[in-house]
C-alpha cells in the first residue's frame, strides 16, 4: 500500500552495516548506533550537540553570512540552487553548526559539521564560521572542540576553498598560543582539506569509533596505485595503530571522555575531583594519609643515611627483576583518573611509551614513562621498554602539549636504551632523542623525573632532563649496559658484574654525583616484594618535589633547569674523588 509508506519509513529504518530492520525510536534511544552490530549511523550536527552538550546550555553563535559564489560556479546545476537544496533538505544555513555550551559543566565552544549538507564541503562560509567559533574560544579562554565530518574542500568555491584550511589553522594555532585546549573528534568520514587541517592539528584528536579519516580517499588511492588496499585501511582503530588518534570512542562513551578531558585540562589549574573518589579501597586511605604528610616539610627518609649494602650488579638485578612495577602499574596505584594518549601523528604509536593526562592527589599531570611488562608476552609487546623514534616523538607531543596547557610532566624512565633497530635508525632515532632532549630544556612547565628501574643511556635521557630527578632505591641509570661496557672494556660479558660496580649506576652513587636529587627508599627487600608500599613512597615523593616547583615562574624554571645540567660539563675531580 503505497499511502503507508512514507509512515512505514520514518518508523523503521535499515542498518547499514547488518541489514537489520530496526525500530526508528529505539535506534534513537541508542543513540543511533545498531543495537544488533555496533554500526555508528552518521548524525546530523543538532543531533550530534544534543547527544554531547548539557541540556539547556547550548547558544548557537550566529550563522548568517553574506550569500558567497565567489567564483560564479556551474556544473549541472549553478551553485546558489544546490546551496538552496541543501538547506532545504537539512534545514541547516551550511554544513556547519556552531555554538557555545558546556559539557559536563565545562564551558567550551564548539563546531560541528553536517555531512548531509553538500558533503560537509569545507567552503568560505563554513571557514568563516569555524574560525568565528574558535575567537569566540579566544576570547572567552576556554576550550575548542570540533566534530569533523566532511568530504573535503568545497570545490565549487575554487581555491578559496584551500585558503579556508589555513584560515581556520591559523586561528586554533592562536588558541595554542593562548594556553587554550583544542580538541577534535574525527567523525564518519572525514576527508580532504579537512582532515588535512583542523580535523588534525588540534592539541588532541578522538575518533568515533566506525569513522574513516583520511587525505585521499580509498577510491582514488586505489585507481593510483591499482592495489589492493589493506584490511581496515583509514578506519578509527588503523589510525590509532598508526599513531594518527589520541582514542577511538564508542558514541555512548564520547561525552563522558570528553568530559574527562575537559577535567583534566582545565586551564592547568589545580582543581578537585569532581566525583567522589571510587573505590575506598584501604590502600587508597593510606594514599590519603601519604597527601597529608607531603603537604608540610618532606618527610622521606635520606636514603643516604643507610649505607648501600647491595652490590652493584644485584641492583642491576633487581632494578630489571620482572615483578618490579611498572608505569602503568604506578599510574594505577600512585595516580588516578589516567587518560591515554595515543600516537606521533607520523605513522605509529609505539607501544614502549606510555603518556597522558592524570592526577596526583588532585592536581592534573602529564605522566610520559616506559612500560615494560611482567611476563614475557608483555615484555615482547612493549618492545621491552625500548623507545622507537615515535615513541619519542610522541613523548615530545606530549610534552609541548602539557606545557601549553600549564601542566606538570612527570617522567618515569625505566627503559634498557632505545630500541637499536635498523628500523628505528632508518625513522631517525638519533635525531629523535636530541629533539627530546633540547625540547625539554626549554620547556616551559615544571618536569619531574623518576627512575623508577632502568635508566638505560640516551633512551632515559630523552625523558629525563628535568627540573628534579628522582631514583628509586633499586633503580639503575648508566651510560651503557654493564653487559655491553663488559664487551668493549672487559675481555668479555661475563665481566659485567665487575662493569656494573665501575660504572657508579646506583642511587647513592648517583645522588653524590649530584645527577640525582633525592632517593626514594624501598620497602624490604624491593619494591616487587611490596609494589602498594612502594607506590605510597614514590607518591611521597612526588608531591614533596612536585609541589615546590609549581610557584616557580616558567622562566626562571627553565634557566634553573639549564644550570642543573650545566654544572655537569664543570664537574671537578674532587666530585668524582668522592664517590666510593
Ligand atoms: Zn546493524
């Protein structure tokens, strides 16, 4: 019966993915994501903010533009009447829509684009719009946040539609200028000049999960190179594995992320936790207990009152003992509220880095530090702690980004080197490490470093110049591996016992030379026997060294810092006379 068709539509609708006959309003309720197989339904812009924004928060910005054909463009049809059947059709002014409006209470200034308008075309009108919403940010300072979907530039405006990727660039490099946050989220699809611009220069970049992104589409790289293209080629999770996103996102989970993110980059301040802490488990009391004692003089015992009775080489032992936390470990037990990002946005998320966005007893914190693993599986997985040069490079992103946004980076260097690849020497690794390494001399935000196991040569120090440095007890840092200076030095490795005693890589040694500020003690007889008692000491200490530093002025930080490292060019042989 053809009169009930039209009815029979908007009751039911079909999922692209499964095929599957689904009932209009319970999609909604789900937000428009299959219930049957996940399938993410692409969603108009007022839809997109309704699902994201606070009810009742949301102010649209102004969307009338001057009527702009700049370059009088006909196809088959002229411009004006496809700009007309597309507003028509959408009820939409352009493939934009932008507003301000808070999100979990966090007030931000958003753009969202409408794939249905013209293909969410990128034109000078939606440029413009874009741009407004992002000197609105300016000038309220608060935060940017873009949800991509388009299929490229419009080419109906010409070249000025290109100039919009630079217009819109400019203005978010503004916001980076400012200290301010800028996020996207990469939606289905997002192509072309979009992609190639603000869809991807913003501090941090999330994909919907199911979205593709790309520069070139899989159609017209296929008819270039007449290949096949691989198995999941430009989807959310092939960007993150290629270092490309910060996180795919589930639509039900997009609001609550964003929300977090927001939390965690409020303008560097230090700020609450607005939810209650979960988990009253009894060793979080006890973190409790650790905040309080940090906040009057530092109570952590000099290390170096006790004399060290390990040998050299049972440290190197216990410093590389499988048990021994790791960072992930510690951002589970001495941080919370931790937020993964991913990705060099070069081609690779090395797995041998871990970073993100923390707290410590309430304060937010870039946390950047090696993971190892536990079993060998693990350690296999993690490239055994060994940076690639993505690895660092995502360590420089992260860095830059905290100090954008006025926090803390807290290192935690437990790495045997850097990874000694032919690949790794073909992406750069040295000239990764060095950009690391100046970088953070000149980074304008407070670093605190610990190693918290092995500190292995240029890989350690790609993360470690900082304004304090930390050691745990058992922890090792040293120019070479024992083994290898046995090789060079010794008549062969077995002498590495012997090198790991000549090379003074201990904590105490390292705390009289002076490249070590303060040694955080182990309980007995290392930290894997009690990893919970050695969480709560290094949480002492953090904060004892931490809090300190966030009175410094950037400024005079860095030319401190600066002098840190300087006066190891000066040592004097009397320095070295009094180590053992
Ligand atoms: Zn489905």
């Amino acid at each position: 019966m053809t009169a009930t068709a039209p009815r029979e539509e908007q009751l039911w609708s079909r999922c692209a993915g499964c095929a599957s006959l689904l009932y209009r309003k319970r999609l909604r309720r789900n937000l428009d994501v299959c219930p049957e197989c996940g399938e993410h339904a692409r969603l108009g812009a007022p839809e997109r903010l309704r699902q994201l924004v606070d009810p009742g928060s949301l102010r649209p910005l102004a969307d009338r533009l001057p009527e702009a054909d700049p370059i009088d463009f006909v196809d088959v049809l002229p411009y004006p009447h496809r700009l007309t059947a597309a507003r028509a059709s959408t009820g939409l002014v352009e493939a934009v829509v932008c507003a301000t409006a808070t999100i979990g209470g966090h007030p931000v200034a958003m753009a969202v684009m409408d794939f249905r308008f013209l293909g969410g075309s990128l034109g000078c009108a939606v440029g413009e719009l874009i741009t407004r919403t992002a000197e609105r940010a300016l000038d309220e300072r608060i935060p940017l946040v873009l949800v991509t979907a388009s299929g490229g530039a419009r080419m109906q405006e010409g070249v000025l539609s290109l100039m919009q990727m630079a217009t819109v660039s400019q203005a978010i490099a503004a916001l980076r200028e400012a200290g301010l946050l800028t996020v996207s989220v990469l939606t289905d699809p997002t192509y072309g000049g979009v992609a190639a611009s603000f869809a991807t220069n913003t501090d941090l970049v999330l994909a919907e999960s199911g979205a593709r992104m790309g520069f070139a589409g899989p159609r017209v790289i296929r008819q270039v190179t007449g290949r096949a293209l691989p198995e999941g080629f430009q989807t959310a999770d092939f960007l993150l594995r290629h270092g490309q996103v910060d996180m795919v996102v589930q639509r039900r989970s997009l609001r609550g992320r964003l929300m977090a993110l927001l939390a965690a980059t409020h303008a560097g301040a230090p700020t609450r936790p607005s939810v209650p802490r979960q988990e009253p488990a009894p060793h979080r009391e006890r973190l409790a207990a650790a905040d309080e004692a940090a906040a009057g003089p530092p109570a952590t015992p000099e290390a170096d009152a006790t004399p060290a009775v390990r040998d050299a080489w049972d440290t190197v032992r216990m410093a590389r003992h499988p048990g021994r936390p790791t960072t992930l470990d510690y951002l589970d037990s001495v941080f919370d509220g931790f937020v993964e990002l991913h990705g060099d946005r070069l081609g690779a998320d090395c797995p041998a880095i871990v970073g993100g966005l923390a707290r410590l007893a309430g304060r937010h914190v870039m946390v950047i530090g090696h993971q190892k693993g536990h079993t060998t599986a693990e350690l296999v997985a993690r490239n055994f702690g060994m940076a690639s040069p993505a690895g660092h490079r995502k360590a420089l992103r992260l860095m830059r980004l905290a100090a954008r946004l006025g926090l803390p980076v807290v290192t935690l260097v437990d790495t045997p080197g850097a990874d000694p690849g032919v690949s790794a020497e073909e992406h750069g690794q040295a000239a990764a490490i060095a950009e690391n390494i100046l970088a953070l001399t000149v980074l304008p935000t407070p670093v605190l470093t610990v190693i918290t196991g092995e500190g292995g040569s240029g890989g350690a120090l790609a993360l470690a110049v900082a304004d304090r440095v930390l050691m745990l007890e058992n922890a090792v840092y040293s120019v070479i591996s024992p083994e290898g200076c046995a090789a060079i030095l010794w008549p062969d490795r077995s002498a590495a016992p012997q090198a790991a005693r000549a090379l003074r890589l201990s904590a105490p040694d390292l705390r009289r030379l002076g490249v070590v500020d303060e040694v955080v003690p182990e309980p007995p007889a290392a930290a894997h026997d009690d990893p919970a008692e050695t969480a709560l000491r290094l949480r002492t200490a953090l904060l004892a060294n931490l809090l300190p530093l966030l009175d410094v002025p950037p400024a005079m930080l860095v030319r401190l810092r600066r002098q840190r490292f300087r006066r190891f060019g000066a040592t004097r042989a009397g320095q070295r006379a009094g180590v053992r």
